[in-house]
C-alpha cells in the first residue's frame, strides 16, 4: 500500500492527509499528525472522501446532447463542437458575448489556467466564480480598509486570542477544525467568546455573550458597540493616531447610534450589546472571526468594513492573535482569487482597469487583453443571457443550479443560452442543462496546489490516475486553448506554477520544491528566502494607513410583511458539502441529514399549529418548497434552512437583490411564510 500525503478538497481549513492507495485505488486515508492546524483529526467530510473518489456515478467520458439527450464522445469530437460554436458566437458577437466560471474547488494552477483561456482565447472579461457568492464583500470591502480582503491572522493564533466576537460563522459545522482545535483551546485558557449569530448555534451555548440578532441588522450592532466603545474612552488612541485615518468621520457617523437605538434596530437588549463592546475592547489582544452571516447581504460591503472599523478603533489588527478574520470557504476560494478568476482583477489583485498591469499580462501572454469597461459578476450573468447579450457559458466545477439565489431566472437563463459547456466530476443539476459535459478528474487524480483561508499554499498530491478517460482541468483547458489556436502547453502543474509565481509578486518564493519541505507556505512570500507571512499589516497597512468608513445601517432589501411575516435566512450543516455532489454520494454523511429541514422557533410554530417534525410548505415571492419542520434555538420571527437539498432548494425562494458594490446576493434575509402542509 503507498500513502500519499495531499490537501483535503472540502473547506478553507486546509487540512491534510495521506491517501492511501492500492492497485490503483483509493482505500482509505489517514490524517496528518505533523500538520499544523489539523494535528491528527479531520472532520466527518474530510475523514470520508475517500469514498466518493471511486463513486460508480463518475463521469468517464465526454458527453454531447443530441435531441435532449446525452450520448457519448470522444475527447477530439467534444473539442471540435466547442472550438466550432464558442469561435462563431466569438466572430459574430465578440467576446462579451462569453462567459467562464471556474472552480473554487480545483487547484491554483486549474483556476489560473481558466482566466488565463477566458481573456486570452474567449476574448472575453466575463469571468468569475463562486467567491461572488461567498467573500466578494469581504475583498471589495477589506481592500478599501486595509489594502488587501484575505484573513489577516492565521488560524493558530486564535487559540492565544483573550476575547473572540464570532460574528456570522457557525465555525463548529462549517470550518470544524478550527472550532476544535482553536477556538476550544482559547475558550480553555480562558478566552471570552462573544458569538452574533439570530441561532443558538453550538457555539453560542459557550458564549459569555451571545447576541441573537435581527438578521441584516449588523452595522447597526457593530455601530453601537463602537460608539460606547468611544463614549467609554476604551479605544486605541495611539493605534488610531499613528495606523489610521478617517476617524473624525467615523465619529460624527457613530453618534446617533445610542444603545437604545442599537437595541431597537437589532432587537437586543442593549445590556447585551454593552457588555459584547466592554469584553471586545478590554480583553486584548481580540480577535473577530466572521463568514457569511456578514458577505450574504445587500448591505455585505457595509458589514466588513464595520468590522474592519472596530478591530482599527481598539487597535486590534497588524499584532499577533487579533485582526480580521473571514473564514474562507471552499479549500482553494482564497487561490481562485489570488489567481485572477474575477472580473475585477489580474492574478495578485492587479487591477483589470490598470494600464500598467494590463501591459505586464499582454507581454507575458502575447495578446492583446479584452476591454475592461462593464463588469459582469457571475450574479448578473443571467439578466445578461435573459437579455440575449451573454450567449454562450462555459461552466468549471460550479453547480449554480442549486447555489445561486432565485433559482427559477437562473434555470430559465440557463435553457436559454446558445451554448453550454460543463466540466465536472459528477453530472450534477447544471451539467443536466449543457450542450457538452467534459469529464474532469477529482484532487486525487491530478498535482498542483490549494490556498487555504489562513493563505497557506499546499500541495495537491496525485494518488492515482485519473478514472477513465477524465482528466485534469489544465490539461483539457490547454488542449482546448490549442485548438482554438493559442498556444497554451505546459509539462504540468509545476511549470503553470513558476508562470504564477512570475506574475504574482506574493507568491513569487512558493516553488514546489519548497513545498516539499514542511506543510506549505503562507503569502506574502516575496522571495525563494522568505518564511511566508503569519499575520497581515504588522506595521503598515497593505495601502499604508488603515481607513476608517463610516456606513448607516440599512435594512434588507426585503422585510417581513403581511403576506410574507418571517425572514428566512440560510446556510450549512456539519454532514454536508457545497451544493451536495460530494457528500450525498457519501454514505455515511447522507444517512446523518438526508433530507432537508426548516428550524422555527418554539413561540412561532406554536402560534401556526406547527409540531416538530411536521411536512410544511415554505413560501416566498419567488417560489416555494416543502421541507420538514425543526422545533430550534432561533430568534423569534426567523427561519433558518439549508441551501443544498435539490428536492427542496432554499434558492428557489431567496432574494437575488444584490450589493451593489461587489454583487453578492442576500442569500441571508428575505421575506417569506411558513405553512402546515395539507
Ligand atoms: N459542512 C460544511 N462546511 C462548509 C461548507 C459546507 O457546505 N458544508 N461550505 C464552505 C463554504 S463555501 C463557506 S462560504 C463556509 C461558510 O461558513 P459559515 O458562514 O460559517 O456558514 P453559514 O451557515 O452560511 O452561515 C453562518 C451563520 O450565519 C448566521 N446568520 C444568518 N444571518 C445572519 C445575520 O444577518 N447576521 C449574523 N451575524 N449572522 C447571521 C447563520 O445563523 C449561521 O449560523 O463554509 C465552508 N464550510
Ligand atoms: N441560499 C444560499 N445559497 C448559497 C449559499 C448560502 O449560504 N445560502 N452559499 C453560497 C456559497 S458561499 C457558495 S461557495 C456556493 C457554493 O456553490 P457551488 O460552487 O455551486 O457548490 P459546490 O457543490 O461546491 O460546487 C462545486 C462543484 O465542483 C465539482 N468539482 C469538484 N472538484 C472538481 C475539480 O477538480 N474540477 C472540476 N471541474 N469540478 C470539480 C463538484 O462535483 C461540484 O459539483 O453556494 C452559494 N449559495
Ligand atoms: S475541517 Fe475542512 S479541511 Fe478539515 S477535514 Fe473538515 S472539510 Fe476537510
Ligand atoms: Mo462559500
């Protein structure tokens, strides 16, 4: 038996282990003992994916849809049909005519390769992926703040953090190690957990402070916690002397949000809120941890650069085991965007519209770089085809059909394209609407690297060959690049990373054989010398000072009515993954949560005659679904279900009213009602 030490392909974590393989296949695995962050243990989905790699559902072989059906192909007749149609949409409409999302899931040297096809062959700027829907707000927002939108701590330091606002993150389902390994550890020496989250989430119940939100109404907590933390005289004087400014601004801003004010919009007793703001500023060094209960929201932008605003007032950022710290989510959504699969940006967050930089990537690729004049996120691609401007889409790893917000504009997009082309591991809800379905192989199959959320670089190891006749995302990308005539040929991943580390000045010291030597390297690493770089801003802010922004609080975009009286708001359990292509084709995990539920406060289903574990139909403007009824610690007036069931998508009913800064979608707050099924 041959053990092979890789990255797990589920969360931003990162953990590792050693796949262990005999006669070509995957048997089982064994975490790492010597790994820093998961020392030894995995969660449920990591400790099983082993099981899915072989799963009998794999897709084997290209697929082509001849009169609504899928027939098999050969690789040659699958690249000729997609080089015919994406050539002549590209000759009659131009590259705004095209479209590329890529995979969060796939590795640094896939998700380069895929923007580097979608700008240098499709022509076309159209280009993003599923950070869109995750962090979007949390780049544009800690750009404007602090120059750069990753983690600015690395996860070990938690565990020495003296107090811990968990604000939006239900750590022990979605990022589990982290929530054991560390933010027990801190809890343990003795740590003050301040959790903000509308449910009584596992964490929450070790909180000295849990905050049960209004959901959407954050700013307006974070806001009042600021302006008592001023009132107080507990902010940093110095810090916002030296580090900052903007502070004026920010002060005339905060005035009005008094603690009965606070209280009142987030519907907290602002004893609560008092006390949240006293631990949070006195016990330093702090540390805020924060995911999608603060992006998902039309107002997402607004939230990060709150809370990049109260860690600068009490002078919690650029030192050890403090700062901002949004968990990323999928193993490698931080290097999708490292690696330029956004509209916005060239690889290393150079900015698409920047003369200079367009200059560099034209040389270095030998072509001309398409216009950069409207941005198209992901989330406005479907008004786009709807209007007959986006034509033809090119689908990498992402499974929109089930993931993106109001699911019904989006199925009627996506049978209205010219053309569609899917590249997955699995045939999943998306890859059911496409014209071709090309086979991609899993993490186990190919090389390359992950980036997890603490912006440690890791490799991806292969363990066997890829199943069938599937293979690696940048190989079938450069195969396909070079029969549209452009020449894109690389002797692996390997080679695709020393292009990355030319272009990208933070990852210009991670060569793979420095790989080899310990568990990754963490960026900045601007030199084959260079440690890597464990916390962000140290003594100067990546723009140089920090900025403090004010922002008001606003409402979402829609509010309980008479018609629609609860907000609903969604997200993820422990046992499941992503839109579930994995994980439902993992015996063990499915069995613990096979069908979908919808958690409703006691006081609430009482008052609609609803029992626990009660059929009811769930309904908002846009849609409606049946699910089973969870009797749950949650605020009153809120309902909380998961996203990923397709016999019951949450998404047919969530808003798509987007931020209209970074275009996330409020996934976390729309109106909707609840009914005992007849
Ligand atoms: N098991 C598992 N792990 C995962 C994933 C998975 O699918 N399954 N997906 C990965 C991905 S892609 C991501 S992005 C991360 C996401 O990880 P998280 O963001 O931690 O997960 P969510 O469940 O989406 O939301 C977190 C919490 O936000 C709360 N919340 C809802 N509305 C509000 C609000 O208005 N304000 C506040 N303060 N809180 C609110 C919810 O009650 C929920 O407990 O997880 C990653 N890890
Ligand atoms: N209502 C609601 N909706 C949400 C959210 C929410 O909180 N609430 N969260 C949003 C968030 S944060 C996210 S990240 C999205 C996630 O949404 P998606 O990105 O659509 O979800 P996944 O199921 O993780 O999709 C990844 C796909 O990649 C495939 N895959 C795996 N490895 C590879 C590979 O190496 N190559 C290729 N080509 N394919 C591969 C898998 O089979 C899978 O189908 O959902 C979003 N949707
Ligand atoms: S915590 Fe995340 S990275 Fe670690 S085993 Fe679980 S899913 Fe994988
Ligand atoms: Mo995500």
């Amino acid at each position: 038996m041959k053990e092979i030490l890789t990255t797990c392909p589920y969360c931003g974590v990162g953990c590792n282990f050693y796949l262990q393989v005999e006669n070509g296949e995957v048997k089982g695995l064994r975490p790492s003992k010597e790994h820093p962050i998961n020392q030894g243990s995995l969660c449920p989905k990591g400790a099983t994916v082993h099981q899915v790699i072989h799963h009998p559902s794999r897709l084997k072989r290209p697929l082509i849809k001849e009169g609504g059906s899928f027939r098999e192909a050969s690789w040659d007749e699958a690249y000729g049909l997609i080089t015919e149609k994406f050539g002549s949409l590209l000759e009659k409409y131009g590259g705004e005519s095209l479209g590329l999302l890529s995979s969060a899931m796939a590795t640094n040297e896939d998700n380069y390769l895929a923007q580097k096809f979608a700008r240098a062959v499709l022509k076309t700027n159209n280009i993003d992926q599923c950070a869109r829907l995750c962090h979007a707000s949390t780049i544009a927002g800690l750009i404007s703040s602090f120059g750069s939108g990753a983690m600015t701590n690395s996860i070990a330091e938690l565990a020495d953090s003296a107090c811990l606002l968990l604000i939006g993150s239900n750590s022990s389902a979605a990022h589990p190690i982290i929530a054991n390994n560390f933010i027990k550890k801190a809890l343990q020496r003795g740590a003050a957990l301040i959790v903000a989250d509308p449910r009584g989430i596992e964490l929450a119940k070790r909180a000295l402070v849990h905050l049960p939100l209004k959901p959407g109404t954050d700013i307006a907590l974070l806001n009042t916690m600021m302006n008592y933390i001023l009132e107080e005289g507990l902010h940093d004087e110095q810090f916002i002397e030296a580090r900052t400014e903007g502070f004026e601004q920010l002060r005339e801003a905060l005035r009005s949000y008094t603690l009965e004010r606070g209280a009142a919009l987030t519907g907290l007793p602002a004893e609560d809120i008092k006390r949240a703001a006293e631990l949070y500023a006195k016990r330093k060094p702090a540390s805020i941890v924060y995911c999608m209960g603060i992006t998902q929201h039309q107002i997402g932008t607004g939230n990060v650069i709150s809370i990049a605003n109260l860690a600068m007032l009490t002078g919690n950022v650029g030192r050890e085991s403090s700062g901002v710290n949004p968990l990323r989510g999928k193993n490698n959504v931080q290097g999708a965007c490292d690696m330029g699969v956004l509209p916005e940006y060239l690889p290393g967050y150079r900015p698409m519209g920047d003369e200079g930089a367009r200059r560099e990537f034209e040389s270095a690729w030998g072509v001309r770089l398409p216009e950069y004049q409207r941005v198209i996120w992901c989330t406005r691609m479907w008004d786009e085809i709807l209007a007959g401007r986006l034509k033809g889409l090119y689908i990498i790893g992402e499974n929109i059909a089930i993931s993106e917000a109001n699911l019904s504009k989006v199925e009627r997009a996506l049978r209205s394209l010219e053309f569609l082309v899917v590249q997955e591991v699995f045939l999943t809800e998306t890859a059911e609407f496409a014209d071709v379905v090309l086979p991609a192989c899993t993490f186990a199959e190919k090389d390359g690297t992950f980036t997890s959320t603490e912006r440690r670089v890791q490799r991806v190891r292969k363990a066997i060959e890829p199943l069938g006749e599937s293979k690696p995302d940048w190989l079938i990308l450069c195969e396909l690049a070079q029969r549209m005539g452009y020449p894109m040929d690389y002797d692996g991943p390997e080679e695709v990373m020393d292009e990355i580390r030319r272009l990208v000045p933070s990852y210009r010291g991670i060569s793979y054989k420095r790989l080899e030597e310990g568990f990754g390297l963490q960026w900045p690493c601007p030199s084959e010398d260079h440690p890597g770089t464990k916390f962000l801003h140290k003594e100067r802010f990546t723009r140089g000072l920090g900025r403090f922004q004010p922002v008001e609080h606003r409402p979402p975009a829609e509010e309980p009515d008479e018609a629609y009286p609860l907000i609903l708001t969604t997200g993820r359990i422990l046992m499941q993954y992503g839109a579930g292509s994995f994980t439902r084709r993992t015996p063990s995990l499915e069995r613990a949560n096979p069908e979908n539920f919808v958690e409703i406060n006691p006081e609430d289903a009482r008052r609609l005659k609803i029992a626990d574990g009660d059929r009811v139909r769930i309904i908002s403007r846009r849609g409606e679904i049946e699910a089973v009824a969870k009797l749950a610690d949650i605020r009153v007036g809120t309902i909380w279900m998961p996203y990923l069931y397709r016999e019951s998508p949450a998404n047919r009913l969530t808003n798509d009213a987007l931020d209209p800064i970074c275009g996330i979608p409020e996934f976390k707050a729309c109106a909707a009602r609840i009914e005992p099924k007849k």
